[in-house]
C-alpha cells in the first residue's frame, strides 16, 4: 500500500502527462490515482516532489511522518482539498468534499455529530428492513422459477439496495427501487450519481478550462434529477423543522436536531478517532447548517456514497463468487451474528473481522 498526499504548491516538478495524457483523461481511459501512481515511484526514495495537474502546482509527499502531521497534528492548516471548477452550480459548490477552509471547518463541525456511532446505530432499523427485502426479492425470483435458481445482474441489484437505503436513512422515504427498479427515486438518484462519459467529458473540460465551461454554462449536475431531490428535501426538512411530522431516525431528522441545537450524545455515542485527532476548529461562530447546505449535505449521500457503496459491494460480490472457499469462510462468521428474522445488530457487525478483510480485500492478497 502507497502512503502519500497532495497539497499545493510546487517544488521539484515531476511531469506526470508522461504516463497520464489529458486524451487519457478526457476519455476516461485513465485518470488522476494514475499520474500520482506514476510520480510517485518515479521519485524513487526522494520524500516529495512537485507535480503539476489539472492546472494546479501540487507537493506530492512520500515522507509518512510528515504526511501524519499534515494529517492528524497541524490537520487545521491543511483542511482544503485540490482546488475545482469554481464556476460550479451551488448545490455542487456547498457539499462537503467541494467546500474549503472557515466553511468546511464550520459545515463538517455541525454534520460530525450525526455521524457518530450512536446516531447511525440508530439507523440500524433502516439498514435491516431493506436488507431483509433485498434477500426476500431474490428468494422470490427463485422460487417462481422452475429450478430454484435466479440468475441476477449483480452490480444492478446492488445498485437498487443502496438506492432504497440512501431513500430509507437519509429521506426517511420508501423509494420501492428493490421491487419497481424504475422507481423515479431511482432514475433519478442513478442519473445524479453515474460517471457516464458525458459526464466525465463535462468534468474534465470544468477542470482544465473552466473559461470555456463558463462561456459554455456547463452544468455539471443533472438539473431535472437535482430539481426533483430538492423539491423532495425541502418538504421533507419543512416538515422536519415544524414537528408536522412523525419523529423518524433518519439524516434529515439528524441534521434538524443539530440546527436547532438539540443533537444529544446517545450510549455508546463515538465520533471516528480523526475527529478527535484533528481537532477541528472554526473560529467564526455561526449557524452553519443553512437550508442550501442541509440541502447539499444531503444530496452528498448520492454524489459520494451510491456509486461508491454499491461498487465496492459489487467487486465484494464479485470476488466471493469466485473464492468459493472465502464465501463459506465469511458466511459462517455472519451466520453467528444473524438474528433469526435476517436483522443484524449494529455492534455485532462492527465485531467482523473476516467481513472487514473481504471488503479491504486482504482475503486474495
Ligand atoms: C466504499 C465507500 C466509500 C469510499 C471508498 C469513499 C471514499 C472517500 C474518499 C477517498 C474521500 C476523500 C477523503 C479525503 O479527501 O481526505 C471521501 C470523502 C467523503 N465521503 Fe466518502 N467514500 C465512501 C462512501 C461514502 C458514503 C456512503 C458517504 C455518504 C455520506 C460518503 C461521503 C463522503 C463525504 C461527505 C466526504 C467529504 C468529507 C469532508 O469533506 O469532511 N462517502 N470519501
């Protein structure tokens, strides 16, 4: 496993474009892991150099002590990421990940809390009854066929379940992806989501020439699928924030409580060890969680959690079909945790060993 980060500015330049062209990129042929890949062993046991991408002068740095202390210790100075297409619609600009200095600091310190341990244990309930509709959907397809078996497209299937779960723990919705899979929550939440080529050419032309995406009005999002989420969020925060509504344990229930200031630590209620590591802190003291971000923060969970969720599950799914020996290892170690309706307690998946391995996949190293 490589150790390295990027930040900016520029020392000892290393021209990436060798290994990684901006045809590769626009083609999506090969992309940014790539040319860092490249720089890196390129320096060979020097502890940093300079690259140059996307426009932007960037340190590439080798040296993990200095990569902790950058990362953990002095984390406060180095909170912002590479520098994106700033001409972006805002609903894009004001989500976490695209956000810089003062405003991230202040966003992620309101939204940490709705993360912690008790918070999503609360959501369990949400996990387990799609889950549980999930498995039953695939018994019910075997059962109509004459041989038992269902032949299923997996990367599909998997796509539906997160679909209903981002609906279920984050819209406190029923989205019926798993049993109608053209459910307009899907199409639309597939639509915002997907890395299509279109896609990629747009991003890639917004990030080496932004004045001609400017000139251009390029729009980054899909704005018919971006209209649809922000007329279901703003309903669903209305009712939220007027109590119009029955309490449920989901994000936008979470982000509300923590509006209006009312996020209590729960039990067993832990933030990740980076939070407490970096101890992030902004020094402007304001009511961050405005409708725009609430909103942004929300439609976070299709741009970075859909499609990564969903293939990391299909590669898991993927490898296990042809590791028989890893799939009896892995279902045997969640069998013991299984309840017997099919539910899964919060704790007890945490306590999977062999589970986290497959998903890291150390199990074919
Ligand atoms: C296997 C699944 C996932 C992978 C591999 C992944 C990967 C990443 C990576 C590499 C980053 C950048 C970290 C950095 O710059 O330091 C990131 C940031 C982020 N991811 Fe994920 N992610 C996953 C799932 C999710 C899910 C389900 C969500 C749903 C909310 C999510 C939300 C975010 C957010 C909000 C950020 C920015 C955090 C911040 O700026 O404070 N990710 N993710």
């Amino acid at each position: 496993m490589y150790q390295y980060i990027i930040i900016a500015n520029g020392i000892r330049e290393i021209d990436t474009s060798i290994a990684v062209s901006k045809l590769d990129l626009f083609l999506g042929r090969k992309g940014i892991p790539e040319a860092d890949d490249y720089a890196y062993k390129t320096i060979g046991s020097e502890k940093y150099c300079g690259i140059r991408q996307m426009g932007n002068s960037l340190i590439l740095i080798k040296e993990t002590s200095v990569i902790k202390k950058i990362l953990i210790k002095d984390f406060d100075h180095f909170v912002d990421r590479r520098p994106f297409f700033s001409d972006a619609e805002l609903s894009f600009k004001k989500m976490l990940p695209m956000l810089e200095g003062e405003e991230w600091k202040g966003v992620r310190t309101s939204v940490s809390p709705t993360f912690t341990t008790g918070k999503i244990r609360r959501m369990m309930e949400y996990f387990n009854s799609v889950g549980q509709e999930w498995v039953e959907s695939f018994k019910e397809k075997a059962r109509a066929n004459l041989n038992g078996f269902v032949v299923i497209n997996a990367h599909t299937a998997n796509i539906q379940y997160a679909v209903d779960v981002i609906a279920s723990a984050v819209f406190g919705m029923n989205a019926g992806t798993i049993k109608d899979p053209n459910s307009p929550f899907s199409q639309y939440g597939t639509r915002l989501s997907d890395f299509t080529k279109w896609q990629i050419f747009k991003f890639t032309i917004a990030v080496n020439f932004p004045k001609v995406a400017k000139m251009m009005k390029l729009k980054l999002m899909d704005m018919e699928a971006l209209g649809f989420f922000e007329r279901i969020l703003n309903q669903g925060l209305k009712a939220r924030m007027s109590g119009d509504t029955t309490k449920r344990n989901d994000f936008l229930q979470l982000l509300v409580e923590a509006k209006k200031g009312e996020l209590k630590a729960e039990g067993k209620d832990e933030l990740e060890s980076f939070e407490k590591d970096a101890q992030i802190e902004s020094t402007e003291k304001k009511q961050w969680l405005t409708e725009q971000i609430m909103n942004s923060q929300s439609l976070v969970f299709f741009f970075a959690g859909l499609t990564t969720a969903s293939n990391t599950i299909t590669f898991a799914t993927y490898s296990l079909a042809v590791h028989p020996d890893v799939q009896d290892k892995l279902r045997k170690e969640v069998d013991k945790i299984m309840k017997p309706d099919g539910s899964l307690d919060y704790d007890d998946v945490s306590s999977l060993v062999y589970l986290d391995m497959v998903l890291c996949g150390e199990h074919i190293i």
